[in-house]
C-alpha cells in the first residue's frame, strides 16, 4: 500500500510540475507593444476573396442589378484559360442594355497575368463594337473602363466611376 501512495504522490507531483511549467512558459512571454503589433499587421499579407472585393466596390459605387459570372461560363466572355485563374469574381450586369461589370482576376502563377489582361482587354474592345451603335452613354462607360495589373492581380471597371472602382481595388492590395 505504501508503494502505492507513493507512486500516486510521485506521478501527482510529475502533473503539477508540467502544469506549472507550462504557464510559467507561458506566462513569460512579453506582449508585443502597440507599435510592435502594428509593425507585425502591416508586415502580413491580408487574403482577401475576388468575391469580396468586388462587392465591396459594388456596395461603395452603389452599382446595382449585377449578377455573378460562373466559371463554366467565363469562357463565353474570355479566352482565357481558367486553370490560370486561382481566384475570381466576374459581376455583369443583369440587364443586356447596361455595359457594367467588374472583375478581380487573381493569378494562379505571375506568368499568366499578361494573359489575362490580355483576354479582358479583347473582351472590352469586343464590348466596345457591341456598344458602338446601340447607346452612347453605355458606350462611353466601356471605352473608360479602368484595366489594370497589380502583382498576381487583374482588375476590371466598366462604371459611372472606374477611377474610384480603382482606387478601391488598389486599397485593398497595398
């Protein structure tokens, strides 16, 4: 019996100490101060979804009645090849009359963004041959869409206000 407590003793005691040690480890390590934290926020990348971006830009530029373009049929609009594509988010507008869209293309590899801006600069001078007789105000917002690149990233506006669309995307990236 006594072996026994004195087994149960000496195990209990091994615990206590692996407990202690443990917040004592833990218990040690300095907070970072406020500059520091701040420091660590601005060194990370922030992932941010295509998706999230453009209804972003879609809610601050009140653009309304778009619909989101899938996957499958990106092909209709780009030739692109979609295996390049890691991340996306192609938002047109639900009414054929309109002109509006906006697109965040990220790249699955830097290599294949030049590909890309090239697809979606055919795709706008196509838009424009469309637009071309069939309303000037629409027509106008294509031929100031905003397309520009930025790292693995593609952006698309066709808007009232691409410049702003811009300086939005742009946020989010810096």
């Amino acid at each position: 019996m006594q072996k026994v407590q004195h087994s149960f003793f000496l195990l209990t005691a091994i615990c206590l100490l692996i407990v202690c040690v443990a917040f004592g480890v833990g218990g040690c390590q300095r907070s970072p101060s406020l500059s520091e934290a701040a420091q660590i926020r601005t060194s990370q990348t922030i992932e941010v979804s295509a998706a999230d971006i453009t209804t972003d830009i879609q809610n601050r530029l009140n653009i309304t009645d778009m619909v989101s373009v899938s996957r499958e049929n990106l092909a209709s609009y780009f030739n692109i090849y979609v295996d390049d594509i890691e991340d996306y988010s192609f938002l047109v507008s639900s009414s054929e009359s309109k002109a509006d869209e906006l697109a965040v293309f990220k790249s699955s590899n830097s290599d294949s963004v030049a590909e890309i801006k090239t697809a979606v600069s055919n795709h706008i001078l196509s838009k424009e041959d469309s637009f071309k007789n069939l309303d000037p105000v629409e027509y106008q917002k294509v031929k100031d869409a905003v397309l520009v690149d930025y790292d693995q990233y593609v952006f698309l506006a066709v808007c009232n206000d691409p410049e702003s669309a811009s300086k939005a995307f742009e946020a989010y990236l810096k």
